[in-house]
C-alpha cells in the first residue's frame, strides 16, 4: 500500500453482498493508492469479509426498496449523522437508491459525492404502471440533486450516459468508466465441459432480466428436439418491484433441461460446467455476469440493449437479439449449439476483450483518477475514465 494519505473515502451502498459483487475491485484499487476506504451498508453475512479487506465497516438499518417516507426519513438521518461524524473527504454512492438518500443526507455539506448509477433501476426500465408513473418523479429528483455543487455522476456505457445527460444534468459532472473490473487472474479460460450443450444465466431473478423469454426458449429447442440444458444461478429480489413471484420460479423447477442453483459463490465453477453464457436483460449498466463469463472464454447470447452490448459485440464474441424475443434467444442459442468452432472464436475473443478493456487493473486505474480529479490531486483524467459532453 502506498504511504501517502490520499483521503477518506466512504462507499454507500445498500447492502454489504452488493458492495462485494460489484466494487470491491474499486474499493481494493482506492486502498492500494493510499485512500483511507469505509464501507457504509445493511450489514449481513458479508461484514466479516469486508473488514478482513482492511475497510472500515459502518452498518446500516436500512430497508432497501421501501417507499414508504418513514423509512426514508429514518435512513436519510442515518447517513447524515454517519457523515457528519466520519467527515468524508469523498463519498461514492453506490447505485440509485443510496445516490438518492446520500444526495439527501448530505445537503449543506462540502466533499463531493460521486453518484454511481448503474443501468438506471426499475423507474427507467419498467413497462409497468409502476414503473411509467416513477419516471419522471426520479427524473425530476435526479435533476435537482445531481446538479447540486459537489454532485458528479458515474455511468457505466455511453447510453446511459446520454441518459443523464437528457435529464439535464450538466456534462461536466459526468464520468464514464466500464464496470468494476475484473480479476483476470482469479478468472481464466476454461475448457468446455463434457455432455450436452449447456447455457448459464446468473442474476437477480428479475423480470426485466429477461428470464421469462430464456425459460420459454429453452423450452422450444425442448420441443423440436434440440438437447440445451439451461443452468440458472440467482435468487429472486424481494426488495425490487421487478421480482419474480416464487410459485413461478418454483414451477420452473419441473421443467426439463432447467437446473435452478440458487445463489452461486464459485463463478469458475459454475462456468465449468457451461458451454455458453445468456443475459437476456432489458436494460443493463455493464453486466458483471457477462464479464466474468467472458473472462473465463464463454461465448454470449444477449439482447441488443445498452450495456449488454459493451461486452457482447455481435459476430465478435456475442450473438445479440431483441429484448423479450423468445424465438430470436431460442435460435441464438441453437445456432451456437450447433457451431463448436464459433463457440471457440467467440471465447478468444471474449477473453481477449476483457483483458484490454474490462481488468480490475485498467478500472481500477481509472477510479483512482477521478478520485484523485475530484478532491484536486492534480492528476490528469485517464482518457477512457471520462466522457464530458
């Protein structure tokens, strides 16, 4: 670790697993490069292993998903006084929720607040009633914190970038850099299993995930004959409006050719036993599914959407296909089926690209830049870690 004081660094976000799956590679690249780094969630069987990472652990009561204006008064406060108290040189909200409640919490005070807003959530990807009639009370909201002094914006892929930028947020508080990272020594090729031709999909169960259409895929190849099993690793979401009923899912079990795994800890294992990596989500800011898939030389199937397609490049390492077109999914992933060769062009060239653009180290270099930029290090901004305008 550097000797150098870079500052304190606080991460908010809502829950610790969360944290952990998503931006430990830029909370380990921060520490490396001399930031004092605390972590702020609902604390739950991940606050040993954060701590163990040398972070400061502060728990949260919070009640992710909750509308209800007493809970987000009661978590609001929280935030404040953990504020107040820690005095951060530079907080990180982590996803939309906390980008809410710490934009709010930190109103009147000084350090800069980066906001990480990853795919947008549910109030921008939903059809549902729900969803239209969120839009644009977020949009509204988001206008008037994010455009606060001290407020600068994390996006993940150019769409949702020009995203913000359509809620009238200012340019200039708007970076871009391409996920968390990945540990492309942790992950590594590997060979394609033995046995019948196999696709993973790993994720909330969401309905804006796309799982309905890959169950109702699979079950087509099913019917004409076509042997694809289909792996499926993730649990259902309560906290979000978007998850899937568990009699649902519980239906999906007696399917044939469906395995459901639960949540999955082991991302080498599971890919070991895959011939081919599926996401075929609505909506995404730059999935780590498909990343770690990659990393470990899978091929995709995915749908043409913002996010997805930043590491799904069609004809490169990827098949992409509209949202919701089950028939389209069904013939993608036949097509890879059927085709061996391509499966082995498409995991080269996957592998390949997350070594260039997507490793831990390259991210982490970038985060540590606008870390840096913010609190006015007089570093210069990576070329890739911002996009302005």
């Amino acid at each position: 670790m550097s000797e150098r004081t870079a500052g304190r660094l606080l991460f908010l976000v809502s829950e610790d697993w969360y944290f952990l799956s998503h931006r430990l590679p830029m909370a380990r690249a921060a520490r490396d490069a001399g930031y004092e780094v605390h972590v702020a969630a609902r604390v739950g069987e991940g606050g040993a292993r954060i701590a163990a990472e040398g972070f400061a652990l502060h728990p949260l009561d919070w009640r992710r998903g909750s509308l209800n204006p007493h809970d987000l008064l009661g978590i609001v406060r929280q935030v404040r006084s953990l504020y107040r108290r820690l005095e951060p040189d530079l907080v990180h909200h982590v996803a939309l929720q906390p980008s809410i409640v710490g934009s709010l919490a930190a109103a009147g005070m000084a350090f800069p607040r980066l906001n990480a807003l990853a795919g947008l959530g549910f109030g921008f990807t939903s059809a549902t009633l729900k969803g239209r009639l969120l839009r644009p009370v977020l949009g509204a909201l988001l206008r008037a914190l994010l455009n606060r002094p001290g407020a600068f914006v994390l996006v993940q892929n150019p769409d949702d970038a020009a995203a913000v930028r359509a809620l009238g947020v200012a340019p200039e508080r708007l970076f871009t850099i391409p996920g968390s990272g990945v540990d492309t020594d942790r992950l590594r090729p590997l060979p394609e299993p033995p046995g019948p031709v196999t696709a993973a999909f790993v994720g909330r169960l969401l309905d804006d995930k796309g799982v309905r259409p890959l169950i109702a895929a699979q079950a087509m190849l099913a019917a004409r004959g076509e042997e694809v099993r289909l792996l499926i690793a993730g649990d259902r979401d309560p906290a979000n409006p978007a998850s899937i009923d568990a009699r649902e899912i519980a239906a999906w079990k007696s399917r044939p050719g469906v395995t459901l795994l639960g949540h999955v800890d082991d991302i080498p294992g599971l890919w070991a036993r895959a011939h081919i990596a599926v996401l075929p989500s609505r909506r995404e800011g730059l999935p780590l599914s498909l990343l770690e898939a990659a990393a470990c030389g899978r091929p995709i199937v995915a749908t043409d959407v913002p996010g997805c397609r930043e590491i799904a490049r069609q004809g490169v390492n990827a098949l992409l296909v509209p949202p919701d077109d089950a028939a389209a999914l069904a013939e993608a992933i036949a097509a890879l089926a059927r085709d061996p060769q391509r499966r082995q062009r498409f995991a080269a060239a996957g592998r390949a690209l997350v070594e260039r653009e997507f490793s831990a180290a390259q991210i982490g270099r970038q985060i540590v830049a606008v870390y840096d930029h913010l609190l006015g290090a007089g570093r210069p901004l990576l070329p890739q870690a911002a996009l302005h305008g």
